[in-house]
C-alpha cells in the first residue's frame, strides 16, 4: 500500500477546537426537519421499529428504482461494508482496489485473511480500471471501487465506470462505495445503481452521514441483487442497528431537498475559496468532487498535525508514495479561514 497515516501522539493536549476538518463531516447538518423528527420519535423507543423500518426501505427502493428485496439497511455504510467483507471474504480470497482508496472494507477482509490487490491510480488520481480489470483472477472475490474516491477526493467518470462495472461484474461482484456522490459538482457522476435493473451483480453503498449531515445519526444502506442481500443477511442481519430515531431523522432529511441543495451548495463555495488561497500560496491540491481536499506539503505530516492542532484545527495527514500530504474537510467559510490561517505558520 502507498499509504500510511500520520497521528498526533497519545499525550497532546489540544486546544478547544475550533474547525473540526478532518472527518469529512457535513457542518450544517442535521437539517432542521431531520431533528424534529428525531424529538418525535423519541417516545417511540419502546418498541421495535419493524414498520418504519420497512416503509424507509420501502421509500428508499423507490427512490433507487428497484424493489425493497434490492436493499439492506445498516447504522451507517461502514456497517455494510464490514458485513459484506465478512461475509465474502471468510474463506480467504482477494479484494481489488484502487491505492489509495477508503480502507474499512479491505482491513476487515485482511482481518479474516484475504490478500488485497492494490492496483495505483492514474496520474490524475482516477481509477485504472484496466490494470484493476487485469488484476482480477480466480481468487478475486470481490472488486472494490470508492467514486468519488478517499482520501483523494478524485473521480472517474461515470461513463468508464458504467461500462467497467457491466463487463467486469460478469466475472466478479462489484462493490462501489457512492459515499461522496451527492457531492460531486460539475462532473460526470452517476450512481451504478442502474445497473441493478439491468441484473448485473453490482453492489452500491449509500450513507446519509454526508450529504444529509448525519453522520452521528447512522444511517447507511446498500443496495444489490436480492440473491446479493440474502447472502449477507443468512450471516449478518441489516437494519438491526436502526434505532427508531434514526428512521424518522432518515426519512425526514430524504425529503428535505433544501437541505440538500444548500450543502451543496455551501460546500461548493467553501472549496473554491479554499482552492483560491491554497493557490495564492502555491499548493498544488488534487480537484475534489467531495466535501474534501487532498494536497502535498513541503513538511511533515507530524508537524503539520501539531500546528494545526495548536492552533485548534484538526486536520489529517498521509504518507503517500512516501511523500506528505494534508486532507482538509470542507468545512463551514468560517472554519476554511480558520485553516487558511493555520496554514500561514507554514510560510
Ligand atoms: N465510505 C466512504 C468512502 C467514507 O469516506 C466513509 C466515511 O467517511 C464511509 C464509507 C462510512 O461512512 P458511514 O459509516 O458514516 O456511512
């Protein structure tokens, strides 16, 4: 693997602070519908949520164009993703993917002994589908694809895409992880979950933890083939993570498309701000289809970790192809300038 993550030591004592840009969180959220609901719900948890349960799925294959047999609710996509790993991946086998690429799935298939095959990205930092097309043999059991991708906040277009996952899942079931796509301004994005309809063995992974500024709620499905789901579910049951509260604040942010579009939008401007000063100092930063920035830096990831943390920014920092890198969240304006600021100790 070509990356390797930077942490500040056990002992740092931080300062309060004040920009939290380093979870690719949603800093407007939960919308206001969503936490109404929750308050709501509340009295509700006595019971199971069987029935609501099954209407959120119900409104959520609709949504998708496909039947309710189609998905599996989990608290949060990283559920899925390590139910999945778990599953198809117990007797050994291989994972491929992007490197670098959103790493939960891969370690819990590591964990219970499958080889990852990490095939580099391009020098633009999409996919190569072909080398991953190449890489993949009898073992493979599964090709992973995060779009848009993390850490890099880069994409492959959806067109590629669409026609990599309809041949290629032929042979082997594809999972790619949409975690960012609602985010995805100006770009060919489109989500695979078309190609369910078309009966090709495609998995897609959703959350409601970014566009929906809910990331503490849980909230997260996939949505497969129904053969797929039952594969999974006979070992790992979905939705039993689902509180009754999160249903209601799932079902609530669904509709509020305003929420949605302002996220978007106030994603949009924070990074173009963000892009405009990291220029006017000389960064070069990989264009980002998510609420994220990837650039490299001319000190380490420690110090970097350290000053930021100093000045009350949390940020993250990789190693990757041995070099140094800082991935800023987009945060609220207010946030972007406080780490524009923090970034001034470095010049
Ligand atoms: N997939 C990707 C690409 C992510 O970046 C994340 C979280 O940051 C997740 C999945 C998991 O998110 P959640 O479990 O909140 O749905």
């Amino acid at each position: 693997p070509m990356v390797r993550e930077h942490f500040l030591p056990d002992d740092f004592k931080a300062p309060k602070i004040i920009a939290k840009l380093n979870a690719n969180e949603n800093p407007y959220g939960p919308p206001m519908t969503a936490q109404k609901a929750v308050a709501e719900s509340v009295k509700y948890g006595n019971r199971y949520a069987w029935k609501e349960m099954y209407d959120l799925v119900e409104k959520i294959a609709k949504k998708e164009g496909v039947t309710k047999e189609h998905i599996m609710m989990g608290p949060g996509s990283s559920d899925l993703l390590e139910k999945v790993a778990l599953v198809l991946f117990m007797n050994g086998g291989n994972v491929v993917s992007a490197d670098p690429c959103y790493m939960s799935l891969i370690k819990v298939a590591e964990s219970v002994g499958a080889t990852w095959k990490a095939v580099p990205c391009k020098d633009d930092w999409s996919h190569d589908l072909k080398a991953m097309e190449a890489a993949v043999d009898k073992d493979t059991k599964l090709v992973y694809i995060c779009n848009p991708n993390n850490p890099t906040g880069a994409i492959t277009t959806g067109k590629e895409l669409l026609d990599f996952c309809s041949r290629v899942s032929e042979k082997v079931p594809i999972f790619v992880d949409e975690a960012y796509i609602e985010l995805a301004v100006g770009a060919d994005t489109q989500s695979m979950v078309s190609l369910l309809q078309k009966n090709k063995n495609v998995i897609v992974a959703r959350t409601f933890s970014k566009i929906m500024g809910m990331a503490g709620i849980r909230v997260g499905y996939m949505a497969a083939q129904p053969e797929f789901i039952e594969q999974i579910s006979k070992i790992t049951r979905g939705g039993m993570g689902i509180s009754y509260t999160s249903i209601f604040a799932a079902s609530a942010s669904m509709d509020d498309k305003d929420f949605q579009g302002n996220t978007r939008k106030l994603n949009h401007e924070a990074k173009q701000y963000l892009y405009t000063e990291l220029d006017k100092r000389g960064y070069k930063y990989i264009p980002s289809y998510t609420n994220f920035v990837l650039f490299p830096i001319p000190f380490s990831g420690k110090e970097l970790l350290g000053k930021m943390a100093a000045k009350g920014v949390a940020v993250r920092a990789f190693d990757i192809q041995d070099k140094p890198w800082c991935r800023v969240s987009i945060g609220t304006m207010d946030e972007m300038k406080a780490f524009v600021g923090a970034l001034g100790q470095f010049s």
